[in-house]
C-alpha cells in the first residue's frame, strides 16, 4: 500500500527533536548541557587568555591553536544555547529563517576547525621536516593567509549549502530528526526531486572534509617517517611530544564527525542521531582544552604561571 505524502509549500516554522520528552529529566538535562557549555567556553577562552599572555607561546602553532579555541566556542554556541532554551521552555519550534542562520553558523564553524585541524598538521609537518626553514615558511604574512583561507573555503562551503537550501521549495513534514537544523536532516525533507543537489552536497563534502584529512593523513605519515629516522629515542620523544595534543584532537573530531555520518546514514533512529551529534558537537569542543592543557606542556605550564599571576 503506498502512503500519500503531504507537500508543504508554505513554511515558516520547523519542529527540532526533544533530547527528551520526560519533563522530570528536562531539568538535569538542562544543568548538564549548560554545564558542559560553560565549560567549554572557559576553558577556550582561558586557552587564547594564555596564548595571549605570554610572549614565548606568539609561534604559528600556537596562534592557530588559539583560532581554533575560537572556532570551537562559536561551534558550541551554535546549537547548545538554543536547545537548553528548548528544554527549559519546553517548545522545540524554529523559524524558519532562523533554521537556516543556524545551518549556517554550523557550517562555517565546522568546516572551520576542519581546516584549521589541516593547517596544525601541515605546520607540525613543517617544524619536524624543515626545521631550519621554519621561520621562513611560516612566518606571520602566511600564517594570516592560511587562516583567511580556511575561512573564506567555510564560508564558501556555508554560502553553497545555503544556495541548495534556498531551492526547496516543498517539504514532506516540519519535523527535523536532530535537535538543531542540520543541513542533511533539511535536504531530506524536501519533496522535491533532489538528486542534483545531493550531488553538489557529496562534491562540496570531499573538496572540504575529504581533502583536508588527506592533508592530514599525509602530513602525519612524513612526520612518522622524519620521526622514525631520528637516532636518539629522546629525539623521537620530543619530536613527537610537540604534535601528539593535535594528533589526539584530530582523532577526536574526525571520530566522532565519522560517527555522526555513518550513524545518520546507517540508522534510522532519532536517538541514535542525537547521541552522535552530542558527542560531535559537545563533548569535543568541551574536551578540546583539556586536551592541549593536560598533553601540552607549555600550555600547562603557562596556565600554572598564569594562575600564579592572577592568584
């Protein structure tokens, strides 16, 4: 028996996913969630704060380990602050513009620590590699043009995405199966013939998510390789000490990014998409710090320095 689908022409509104219907688990949820988001913008913030503050930490790795604390907090706010109102007002309604502002933000953002997680792999492949030209292949002027780039490809990706969401002009239903407007959660919806935009999605996925992690992946093989060849097991310690915080964030991101893809893609549960995307777009940027402040040591020991300071 065939189901006849209702075509929405006209909508002004969407309906995002309760991370729960139980009103008596709406209240921990609420301080949990605002918990870990408060969390995670301090501990990002204290990051630049730190980076900042001392003269020693002004290196290229360092300047984009403080962009990417920003990215991290613009990722977060993008969908934690929206959905602890949703759980205290207990309304999970969206407008429609205000769908796609958030789509938006969410694009730009993660495609933007995506980037920047490229650009750490190729300054660490840089420092390991090229030690004696590392000052003059990353100097400040390049620096600057590496992080203009990584976020004019986010913005481009976010405007791109925008454009095929603009097209949809007909919706099966108002209900999206996140609790915020994901952009593949939006592009099924529509009732239309989307084939074509599915393709330009897939085209714009590996030109910035499948690109950057080859860049990742290569850079990190010619530093296993530089690494390998150093005689002295002390060498290889150091040398690998300095780009094992941003190996165990990318593992991070991409792990849980890849969970999230492959769970919406293989389930068909909205609690298992809900579970993913919590872990892709909270509990990584929460742990993102603690990561660099606990395996860094000149970041942990800056910190302790600056606790003495303002202590």
């Amino acid at each position: 028996m065939k189901l006849k689908m209702k075509n929405i022409t006209h909508v002004s509104q969407f309906y995002l996913l309760r991370v729960s219907d139980d009103p008596e688990l709406q209240p921990f949820l609420s301080g949990l969630f605002l918990s870990m988001y408060l969390i995670s913008v301090l501990g990002n913030l204290l990051i630049v704060l730190t980076v900042s503050s001392f003269s020693h930490l002004h290196t290229p790795m360092y300047f984009f380990l403080s962009i990417l604390s920003l990215a991290d907090i613009g990722f977060i706010s993008t969908t934690v602050p929206n959905m602890i109102a949703e759980l205290q007002i207990h309304s999970p309604v969206i407008s429609y513009v205000g769908c796609l502002t958030q789509m938006s933000l969410f694009i730009i953002f993660a495609c933007m620590d995506n980037m920047l997680l490229a650009v750490m792999a190729y300054d660490r492949f840089v420092a390991i590699c090229h030690p004696l030209r590392y000052a003059i292949i990353m100097n400040p002027c390049r620096c600057g043009v590496l992080v203009l780039m990584s976020f004019s490809a986010s913005l481009f990706e976010s405007l791109l995405h925008n454009l095929v969401a603009l097209q949809l002009k007909c919706f099966k239903d108002v209900a999206i199966a996140n609790f915020f407007c994901h952009p593949s959660q939006l592009l099924n919806l529509s009732c239309n013939n989307t084939f074509n935009n599915n393709i330009l999605m897939y085209v714009i996925g590996v030109i910035l998510g499948v690109v950057p992690l080859s860049g990742i992946l290569i850079s990190y093989f010619k530093i296993i390789s530089s690494i390998l060849r150093i005689t002295s097991s002390s060498g290889r310690y150091k040398a690998f000490s300095t780009c094992g915080s941003h190996l165990a964030v990318v593992c991070l991101f991409y792990g849980t990014g890849l969970g999230e893809y492959f769970g919406s893609l293989l389930s068909h549960s909205s609690g298992n998409n809900v579970v993913a995307s919590l872990m892709y777009t909270v509990v990584t940027p929460m742990l993102n710090p603690f990561i660099y402040s606990l395996r860094n040591q000149d970041i942990s020991d800056s910190l302790k320095r600056l606790h003495f300071c303002t202590g």
